[in-house]
C-alpha cells in the first residue's frame, strides 16, 4: 500500500509540475502578446502624431490659397463692395528654418497625400531614420543627400521617402503604376527659392538595391551632375523599365527629378517615379 500511495503522490507532483509548466507557457505568450500589441499601438500613434505635426507645420507656415486682400473702393454712391483678391500659397522658409534649418524646399504631388517640407542633412541618409524634430524612428522625412544642390540646378535630383503603408511619405507613389493616374496626375510641384516649379511625370519604374558584386543599373547613384553618357543611360534604364510609355524623352540638360521609395512587391525591391521640369514659357 505504501509503496501505491508513493507513486500516486509522484503522479500527483508530476501533474502540478506539468499544470504549472503550462501556465508559465501561457503566462509568458500573453505577455509577449501583450508587448506586441503595445508596440504597434505605440508604433501607429507615433506615426500619426509625426503626421500631425506636418499638418500642423502646413497650416502655421504657408498661406492659404484663400488668403483675402482687402482693397477699399473709392467712395461711391453706387458700390460699397469690397474687393477680394486671391493669392497662390507661399512657404515661408524663414519660419520653417525655426522648426529645423535643413527644410529648404516644399514637394506637392497633386491628388496624393505627398505634401511635405524637403530636408537635406549633412548626413546622407539621415532623414530616413530621423523626424522632423529629429527623433528617431518612423516615419522619417522627405530628403535629398549631398550629390544634390539646394537650389536644384542639377541635371537629376533624387528624393527618398519611405513607403508608409498609411499612405503618408512616399506612400501613395505607387499610384504611379498605373498609366490612367499618371494621365490625371502628371505634375509634380516644387516651391523653392521664392518660385513654384513644375515637372511632368514621364516614367515609373521597379527595381531593387543591388550589392557591390551584383551587376545591373543604380539608378539611386545618378544623382547630382551627370555627363551626356551617364545621363543617356539614366534616361534609357528609365524608358526601358517603365511601366508605361509617355513619349516623354529628356535631353542632355534638362532638369529631372526622381521619386524613390521601397517596393513591397520584390525583395530589397525600390519604385522611383520620374519626372522633366516644365519649361517656362
């Protein structure tokens, strides 16, 4: 009998070890869980208060479209109306120095969410992993590296902006693949130098980050100067990886820009959009 109740009593230590195994198990899988979901709460009200500020750098330093100027009429029996005058918004770089001295232009992709400040840091890069107010993480900012002049008078300017799947950044650029959006969206706005500039979209295109011993194009390594043979094989790679045709071919000097973003569609996959500045008349 003794030797019945000792085995059952090691049964029964065995079946508590083996409950209180399982409910460390399930202890620690719900506070990985309940980490998880903390971070991506975390994760998406840090995006959203990054976007609010850009909203709120919109709204405190540019004018409105709708600014009214009122002019007084000359006094009159006849009218006593007042005219209203309507003037473009402008971007007052002075005070957006005040939030951080590297914003030196304002990008405006008409009929996406693309509105945003362009920064350039004296570190390459640095934008992709910092805010505006330079802390760190997503969702970054709209930023050129140091190929590229502030006053853009290179022969091609490169943008980089993360694909946030909010759509903010570069997120809505994968528009760009199809040929009826590029048709209803050609124009990509540019506010520097006290100036808007306009470029019409003339190509987008999908293409990956290669290593140091893969052969192919890098596009990301044209920015800045280009010499008539380097700027023909930009233009050409562009035209013959596109996904459409815009009968639109610079030449040797014309000013373009180029949009770059990840692409989730292929491994370390990237999708730029390409557009030519719009001569003046």
């Amino acid at each position: 009998m003794s030797t019945l109740r000792e085995k059952r009593k090691k049964e029964r230590r065995a079946l508590r070890r083996r409950k209180t195994a399982d409910w460390t198990v399930v202890l620690i899988l719900c506070a990985i869980a309940v980490c998880c979901g903390g971070y991506l709460i975390y994760h998406h009200w840090s995006v959203k208060q990054r976007e609010l500020e850009y909203e709120k750098l919109r709204q405190e330093e540019t004018l409105s479209a709708a600014t009214e100027t009122v002019i007084a009429e000359p006094e009159t029996e006849e009218s006593t109306e007042e005219t209203v005058i309507y003037c473009d918004s402008v971007y007052d770089f002075g005070q957006l120095h005040e939030q951080n001295q590297d914003i030196y232009a304002w990008i405006v992709v008409p009929g996406t969410q693309v509105d945003y400040p362009l920064l350039q840091s004296e570190t390459d890069n640095y934008y992709l992993d910092y805010n505006l107010d330079h802390s760190k993480g997503y969702p970054g900012c709209i930023y050129t590296n140091q190929c590229n002049r502030k006053d853009f008078s290179d022969y091609n300017t490169v943008l980089y902006g993360h694909n946030m799947k909010n759509g903010s950044m570069f997120g809505t650029l994968d528009d760009y693949k199809s040929e009826k959006w590029q048709t209803e969206h050609p124009v990509i706005e540019f506010f520097v130098d006290g100036e808007v500039r306009e470029y019409e979209v003339f190509a987008a295109a999908e293409s990956r980050v290669l290593y140091e011993d893969e052969e192919g194009f890098r596009y990301y390594r044209s920015g800045g100067d280009l010499s008539e043979e380097e700027y023909g094989k930009l233009i050409t790679w562009l035209q013959e990886n596109s996904d459409y045709e815009t009968g639109i071919i610079p030449e040797y000097g014309e000013q373009i820009l180029m949009l770059s973003t990840c692409s989730y569609h292929t491994k370390d996959g990237r999708f730029v959009v390409a557009a030519r500045r719009i001569s003046e008349p």
